[in-house]
RNA sequence: UGGGGUGUAGCCAAGCGGUAAGGCAACGGGUUUUGGUCCCGUCAUUCGGAGGUUCGAAUCCUUCCACCCCAG
C-alpha cells in the first residue's frame, strides 16, 4: 500500500520510515521545507537524500514556504496584533502537515501520509479515526493534532504511537541510522534565536504600543511594552520588584492594559472556546470531559455547555487560567480526543 | 527653625558586637514541537559619609549628610 512519510530530518520521523517499510507498507518519503531553501535546507535535503537512498526510498522535496507564511505565519502575527497568544504548532498541523502537505502527496500517488507524531489513531471500521494520546504520556502530541480534522485524519498515520521517546534512538541505531538533524523540533519552528518578540516587530505589523501595568484592585504598578510582549500566567519579563512574584492575569486589549497579581490570583474556573475541530459530536461528549488548554500543564476535569459563541467550559477545580488564542483540547476518559478549539475569554 | 523617625544591592527586607538571611527584579542555563509555566545557577569584600571605642562593628559612641513625619 502506498504511504508518504512526512520526514523533518529528525529521529522520530525516520523510524517511522522504517517500520512502515517493514509493516510491508511501500512508503515514498515526503520532505517539505517552511522556510526556503537556504544552504542549510539544501544540506538537510542532501543528507535525507541519502538515508533515503540508503533504505531502498524514493525522496520527494516540496517547497511548501509561500502557504506556510499565508496559513501559519501571517495568522500568528496577525493573533499577537489583536492581543492573542496563538499555537502556530497547531495550526500547521491542521493546514500544512495534514493539509496542504497531504494535497501534494495526493499528486504523487498516495492517500495516506505518516508523521512522526507520538499519538494514536483506531480505526475501528468506524468513521472517523479516533484519535487517543500516544503511549508514552511524557511525549504524547495529541494536543497538537487536536484541530486536524476527521477528513485529514482519515489520511494520516502516525508509526510511533505506541513507542516511548526514548527507544526512538536506539531503535535507529540498531537499523544503522541517526537523525540528520541534531536537535529535536522544538520552540518555533520559524522564530530564529527562539525569540518572537523580536520576530514580530520586524514583520511590519502595527503592534499595540505601551501601556499601564496594574493589579486587580487597580493600583498602578508600571508601564508594558506592548500587549503582545506579555502572556496570561507570564511570570518573567514584567520588571515589577515586590515582594512576591507576580504574574500576567489578564490582557485588557480595549484599554491596552496588563494586568498582574501574585500567584494566589492566577486561577481561573472557566474559559469558552470557539470550537474548531469536532472530532467526537459534541451532543455524543460525556457530561464529564478533560480539558487541556497548554501542552504541558495536566488535563483538568471540565464540564462543557454549548453557548452562542461556541462552548462554555467550567472547570471542576480551579486551574491557571487560559491564554485566548491559545487551543483548548477536549479528552474523554480513555484519552480520545473529542475535539479542540480556540480559546477566546 | 524646634521635636521625632529612617538611612543595608535596582526594589523590599533580616540582622541589634563575632565577621552581610530571604524575597522580588535582572542575567545565564535546564526542561519543552506554541506562548508561558516550572527547575537550577549567578548577583553587596560591604551596610549614607567621616572619625572613634574594641581582638573584632552594619550593629556601641561622636559628627556630618540625605530623606520622611509632626509642630510653627
């Protein structure tokens, strides 16, 4: 059956070449380039080249850097403009991993493409997927395939879900192989010197200007640099001495206003989310979900009620408070994803 | 001008004769396919200045300086 493998060049993505090879699958493998073709990305081809070569595989290269600054990049400024904290990581999925990505394989001949992602799908002979978190729960990467949808997930396949992070390596090295590139994928992948701050003030949008930092009885503290600096739960870079560490409760975008408060303030019992991705009905949900709103910090249990402006969740514990433009991740018991959203309040 | 009070790192602050706690901020690093969180590390040869007492002072004494409060 014919696969394209999704390789970034590094480990993950390359074992999941080979075990699909030895499942019997015949893979092509795919790599597409965000960022132009500088020398590094022709070397990155160059050595991909050759594991490829080295496995029996033909290499597709697909120059995919103009959709992904109008569908990632241009939307991710476009979020800090208006005061969001947007999970660029989530969106590429959705539109250029498993979506422009999986248009162009379709011209070389396959409808299926595999990626590295550490999550689980079940087909069930049942539509669609069920999409679960992967085994190995440190790595899991569901979260960010929340908002790929039922049609793309019907073309995807992820090798690794049930292999653990740290088996990945020496699974290669037993197969004679290494990653190409040395570090893992990680921070933004398009951000250089992983700062955003900086990349978002030479990309010529008009950005929000300075404004006044206060707590919440209202008592002034100092001046912001832009609301788009700053984030909810941001605790460094506030520059505010007291005598206990403060943190980013809120972004008041109407009066281009910060508001912080020690960590005994940051908790919040609910969020809404315009829903994006239904995976699972909403009218099918359990009365009980687990919602995760960041890909680190633990699901929490939520009880979800649809609103007019898509869901109103409320937490059953109070949890650190959501971040709008961020994604908000609905989990059942068993660990489905029963589908995710954009966090707006 | 009388009377009282306070001066310890960028901010807050402990210490009250035995050789400068702690918190915040900042900076550096680690964890992490988003932002953020979290974790670790660094950060006053010196206590407003100058003298003195003492084996030894941020701590006691003298004096000067600065700021604050109350009177007028």
């Amino acid at each position: 059956m014919p696969v394209a493998v999704a390789l970034s060049g590094g480990a993950d993505s390359l074992l999941a070449l080979c075990l699909l090879q030895e499942q019997g699958y015949d893979p092509v493998a795919v790599h597409a380039s965000f960022l132009g073709c500088g020398p590094k990305e022709q070397r990155l081809q160059e050595q991909l080249a050759g594991v490829c070569a080295q496995r029996g595989v033909a290499l597709h290269c697909l120059d995919l850097q103009e959709t992904f600054e109008q569908q990632v990049i241009y939307p991710f400024v476009q979020a800090y403009a208006r005061g969001l904290t947007p999970n660029p990581c989530a969106w590429c999925n959705r539109r250029i991993k498993f979506g422009k990505l999986v248009q162009e394989v379709q011209g070389l001949g396959s409808n299926l493409v595999a990626t590295g992602h550490y999550a689980t799908l079940r087909r069930d002979c049942r539509y669609p997927p069920g999409l679960y978190r992967g085994r190995d729960a440190g790595k899991d990467q569901s979260y960010f395939l929340a908002l790929v949808s039922r049609e793309q997930l019907e073309a995807a396949l992820f090798p690794l879900s049930g292999w653990r992070k740290e088996e990945v390596r020496a699974e290669l090295a037993r197969r004679g192989l290494s990653a190409v590139t040395a570090r893992e994928s990680q921070e933004i992948c398009f951000i250089p010197h992983n700062d955003y701050r900086i990349f978002l003030n030479v990309q010529g949008t008009q950005l929000p200007g300075p404004g006044k930092i206060v707590d919440s009885y209202g008592r002034f503290w100092g001046w912001h640099e832009g609301l788009h600096k700053y984030t909810v739960g941001q605790r460094r870079g506030l520059g505010i001495a007291c005598s206990e560490p403060l943190y980013v409760l809120k972004k008041d975008v109407n009066n281009n206003t910060l508001m912080v408060g020690p960590r005994s303030e940051l908790h919040a019992t609910s969020c809404r989310v315009r829903l994006i991705n239904d995976l699972v009905r909403v009218t099918s949900w359990p009365e009980q979900v687990w919602v995760q709103t960041n890909y680190r910090q633990p699901a929490g249990l939520a009880r979800v009620q649809e609103a007019e402006q898509g869901l109103a969740v409320l937490f059953d514990e109070p949890r650190s408070p959501a971040a709008p433009g961020q994604i908000a991740v609905f989990y059942s018991q068993q660990g489905r994803v029963l589908g995710g959203g954009e966090i707006h309040g």
